[in-house]
C-alpha cells in the first residue's frame, strides 16, 4: 500500500485549521480539491479517517492514529528535503576525523563542540588510535582527515603541521627512579617500563618509543598508563598536559633522565588530495587549526 505524503499534508491541515473550508483557504486550494484529497487518501488506506455523520466532521479512532503517525512521516521528509538542500550545496553526509591518542581530547572535544553548536547536516565520527594504527584506520576506512604523530612522505596527502606538543617522563614519587639523579639509559633498562601499544595490526611503531629493557609493559591507552604510573608500576612518558595536575600536585613526578626528560612531538593535520573535502571537511580542518596552533 502506498500513502500519498500529500494526503497526509491536507488531513494535518484539516485538523489543523478545524475545517475543510479552512484548510483549502491554508493551502490555497479549493474546498473540493481538500475534500477529493482526503478521499483519496481513505482509498488508499481502505478505511474512513473521518466520521461524517455529525455536523462537523470529526477523526476516526483510526484517523486519529493515522494523523499522529502520518505527522511523523511529514517531519521526516522535511528533514529530507532540508538534507539534500543542504548536500546540494557542498555540505558532505558523513566525515571521519581519525587522531592520535596522545593528542589532548580537551581540545579536539572543544572543536567538536563548536562543530555540533552549528547544526549542520554532516555526521562527523572521530575515531582514536595509537601510532601506526592512525595511518592504518585512515587508509582502510576511507576516513577524510587525520591527526598522526608519525612522520608522513606520501606525496598524494596533503600535510599541515601544527604547533608541538610536550612529553615528560614520569614515575610515582615511590618508585625507586624518583629518587635517582641524571640517571643513565642502562639505569632505566632495569626497571618497567609503561607504553601505549601501537595500534596498527603490524605494530610497525611499537618499540620506536621504548628504552630498550626487557620488562616493557603495553598499556591500551594513556589513561590506562597513567593509573599504572601512579600505582608505581613502571616509568614512562606522558602528554604533558595530562600530568600537569599530578607533577604539581607530586603524585607523579618528572624522571631526572641523563638522555633529557622531555620530548616534543609535532602533530600533522592530514588530508587526500585526490578527494577534496566539502564544507564541513573545510570548517573542521581550520577549526583544529584554531584548536591546536599552527607549527612556527
């Protein structure tokens, strides 16, 4: 059975309005095409919506139902026609952000945010990886943008490079490496050491930020690290921006290392340039760049 959505339009408009007359002044028809209108509209769902027996026609049971759940149908396909007006002018329907776990969640939430306020018509899905597994989710899954940590020379992208980010070596003030001074490599080598897994199947990145000891434990994430960190467990390098409450506080302090106790990393706002993103793609992009600073 098909429902003419313009049947559905009137019957609301009749209701709506309290009368046939009415509603063909709202709708600038005439009274007949209102009433031939519903008429068809109750052949095409095999039952009266209205009761004629009265004055005043009044809904059914049914047409009572029906004009609920036809409202419902009217909503949607205004939201319809409002998506693909929009599409039709450069909006895209979906857009996927792949970033890197070590980049502060505080700040690509504040863009996310400011995205949402705006209303627009496009689903953005941030996804969060780890190293190698950013580079990976962004091939396989098609996604238009992409926060990486590790180096790019892959001439079919578009790189933007953006302001560095701080890393320091951590450890609980229990742990038996807070108390060291300019302690060396061979020193650290003996005690755990806590990293985030590479998150890509062929974990390609997995040791590049490790010290090299036999005890190495991989943690899932930085939040997962960070509560092994404060229990003591091992030592191991943090985002700066996730610690700073803790090093103030001295429940974590920072590792005197010989080899230095702070690393920079510089994080890269990645696009393809064989598939130019729309509006939404365009917004976001300077959004992050707003976000996170550009690299001086």
């Amino acid at each position: 059975m098909t429902v003419d959505l313009e049947g559905l339009r009137v019957l609301s408009t009749v209701v709506r309005e309290g009368s046939f007359a009415r509603a063909a002044l709202a709708l600038n028809k005439t009274q007949s095409a209102v009433s031939y209108q519903v008429h068809k509209l109750e052949q095409q769902l095999g039952t009266a919506v209205f009761d004629r027996s009265a004055y005043r026609a009044e809904l059914t049971p049914v047409g009572e139902r029906i004009l609920v759940e036809g409202q419902r149908l009217l909503d949607q396909a205004q939201y319809v026609s409002s998506l693909v007006e929009q599409f039709s002018e450069g909006w895209e329907p979906r857009l996927e952000l792949v970033v890197d776990g070590m980049l502060p969640s505080a700040r690509l939430l504040a863009v996310l945010k400011e995205m949402a306020d705006l209303n627009i018509p496009t689903h953005i899905q941030l996804r969060v990886e780890f190293l190698g597994g950013v580079s990976q989710r962004f091939e396989q899954a098609g996604a238009e943008l992409m926060l990486t940590l590790v180096p790019l020379s892959d001439t079919r992208l578009s790189v933007q490079a953006l302001a560095d980010l701080e890393t320091v070596l951590v450890v609980a003030p229990e742990h038996p490496l807070a108390l060291a001074k300019g302690a060396e490599l061979a020193v650290l080598q003996q005690h755990v050491e806590l990293t985030v897994h590479d998150s890509s199947y062929s974990k390609a990145h997995g040791g590049t930020q490790t010290f090299g000891g036999e005890r190495v434990f991989y943690l899932s994430d930085f939040r997962a690290k960070k509560e092994a960190l404060m229990m003591a467990l091992g030592y191991g390098w943090m985002p700066l921006d996730q610690v700073e409450d803790e090093l103030q506080a001295g429940t974590l302090v920072e590792l005197d290392y010989l080899g230095g106790s702070r690393h920079r990393y510089t994080p890269m706002l990645v696009r393809r340039l064989d598939q130019p993103v729309g509006r939404a793609g365009q917004l976001l992009s300077e959004k992050l760049q707003q976000q996170f600073g550009l690299n001086s």
